[in-house]
C-alpha cells in the first residue's frame, strides 16, 4: 500500500485525512504542520465547521495521532526538507502547506521519497502540472517528480474546456468564478498579508476588506494554472476574473464561450456523457435545482450544471459547481494512483 506523508496540515490536508479514512487507498504515517499543539490537530481533524465531526476514534500519544486505526507520525518543521520522512517510509508527499519556499525544497526530498504532490500552481519548481481527465496520458514517472495538482478552479474548468475545444474549437472566452472566503482574507477591513509568499503584501486592497461583509472582485490564476496544461495561448484566448463570497464552501464557475462551429444543447449533453464514462470521478451532470450548500462534500472536480446549459448557434454558456475543499481534495487524492503507476 502507498504509504503518504502530509506536509501542512490545514483545510486541504485534513480533507485528504478525512477522504482517506472513507477510502482507504492509501497509508497516511506522517504529518507535518508547524502548530506544535498536537492536541490542536486532533481537535482540528475531529470536529469541523464544514464537513461535521469525524466518525473515528481520536487520541494523541507522545507524537502520535491515533485516527481510528491509523497512527500517525507528527513533525514540526518549517521546511518540508527538514522532516525525517524516510522514518515512517513516506513513498509520497502531499505539499498542501501552500507555501512556495516548500515547493523549491522538495527537490531535496525526492530520492528519500518517490513524488510529492504540490496542491496548488506555483510560480516555478514543478516538473509536470497533472489534471486527470485533462493530461495524464503525458505524466511520465522517471521524469516528473515535483508534480502539481493545480488548482481548485482549473481542475473545474479545464476537463470542460477539453471537451469542448476538440468537439466544437473556441475562437473566445469569458469565465468569472464565485469563490467563497479563504483563511488569508480578513474578518475585518485591514492590509491583507500573503500566505504562499511570507513578508509580501497584497497590492489589490478590496482583497483586504472584511471576507464576511461583501463580495469582493478581485484578479485570478485560473488562465494562468490552465496554461500550464494547454499552452500559453489560452490566456489570450480566455478572460477571467473573480468574486470571493461571503460564503465558507462551494465555487462556482460561469462561463460563455464563443465556438468555431454550431452545436447543439442535446449534442453536447452526449459528449459529457461519453467523458463522464470515461473518467467517472472527474465530472458529473446534473439537472436538478440544487444550490452551493448541496454541492458540499461532492468528489466531482467538475459539476456541470445542465439546467443553465445554453446554446445558441456558435455561442455556449455553461455553469459548473464545485467543492473547492472537498473536491479538490478528492482530485489530489485520487492523483496519487496516477503518479506512482510505474513505481513497483
């Protein structure tokens, strides 16, 4: 069994803890978050705001959490190469700190460990961006070993994209993505200090009124996390921007895309189900009349939402839901299979 260590133990990382013990694919034997409190950590893993208490027993000895029946190893280092992950026999590192400085060390670790799985899309340090659904035909397992996972709004929007860019061509783009408050953001209105890059602060100063209060505009990486995938021209070709909500959970991406050629609504409907098929825990399609709060806890990176699919002529629009914890934390989940295929 693949045996997994987890750097950053915050929202991501507890989620794939938590996805883990439903799944039990894999082995978690080490953690590391630089809260000391180890009490803290199994206080965070068993009681959440969002996804409810855990159903599995909890205890802390010496430096050890107990997780049901998992024990695991806790570390309380800065850097992810100062962590004895060789101790526990880690053949996987799961990078959810967020941290950029993290993303640079680990081409430290790789030889102690096989892969680490970045969860977010650095500004440089990766070998491979991995989207499945999207280019995993390309991942290459002697070469890639510094892999990202990209991020919540690309692993959303990008399987869409592919479908609709080899059946139709797109010649433009817009896409706006409603993005709940993230732990960086402020209750209050203040100066808003960056998470990834320590000792920077944000030039975009709306960011830094109170998360509770407001929707607030702001810029996104989502083109420039797509670009990784299908090339740089994408960004030319797409627009995007974002709101971050007053709301804990659940984005939503909503797109128009101006085609090469005309479709149909019902021709379209068949190509996502063909895809759906074929990569089952990548999209789903729904028409009910679901809102955000029904789309917690879904596994899907992408839920198209059918009752706003439109189509007139060459011109689509589309909606899609997703958990951008939850969700997420599923997609890097079941990446590890794909990055260690080719290891034993």
């Amino acid at each position: 069994m693949i045996r997994i260590g987890i750097n950053g133990f915050g929202r991501i990382g507890r989620s794939i803890l938590r996805i883990n013990l439903k799944n039990q694919l894999y082995k978690i034997v080490a953690i590391n978050d630089i809260d000391p409190d180890i009490n803290n950590l199994a206080y965070l893993i068993e009681y959440d705001s969002t996804y409810g208490n855990i159903e599995h027993n909890i205890s802390v000895s010496g430096n050890f959490l107990n997780v049901g029946k998992e024990k695991i190893e806790i570390f309380n280092e800065k850097r992810i190469s100062d962590v004895d992950w060789n101790k526990q026999g880690v053949d996987v590192v799961i990078d959810s700190s967020g941290i950029f400085d993290n993303v640079i060390d680990a081409r430290k670790i790789i030889g102690k460990v096989k892969k680490v799985l970045v969860t977010h899309s650095p500004k440089a340090g990766i070998d491979f961006t991995l989207m499945n659904g999207v280019n995993e035909s390309e991942y290459e397992f002697k070469k890639h070993n510094i892999i990202s996972s990209s991020i919540c709004d690309a692993n959303a929007v990008a399987p869409f994209y592919k479908l609709i860019q080899e059946s139709c061509g797109i010649k433009r783009g817009f896409v706006t993505t409603l993005h709940p408050w993230l732990s960086y953001q402020n209750l209050l209105d203040g100066n808003l200090k960056s998470i990834s890059s320590p000792g920077h602060f944000w030039q975009d100063y709306g960011l830094g009124r109170s998360s509770i209060n407001s929707m607030i505009p702001k810029e996104t990486s989502l083109m420039k996390a797509m670009s990784e995938v299908f090339g740089k021209e994408i960004e030319t070709k797409i627009s995007a921007m974002s709101f971050r909500t007053p709301t804990s959970i659940v984005s939503i991406a909503d797109g128009t895309f101006l085609l090469n050629k005309k479709t149909t609504k019902e021709e379209l409907v068949n190509l996502m189900n063909n895809f759906k098929n074929d990569y089952p825990k990548t999209i789903s399609i729904n028409q009910k009349p679901l809102i955000s709060i029904d789309y917690i806890k879904t596994e899907y990176a992408s839920n198209i939402d059918l009752r706003w699919l439109n189509v007139k002529d060459d011109l689509l629009k589309f909606i899609i839901w997703y958990d951008n914890e939850w969700g997420y934390s599923s997609v890097t989940y079941n990446l590890v299979n794909i990055v260690m295929n080719g290891a034993y």
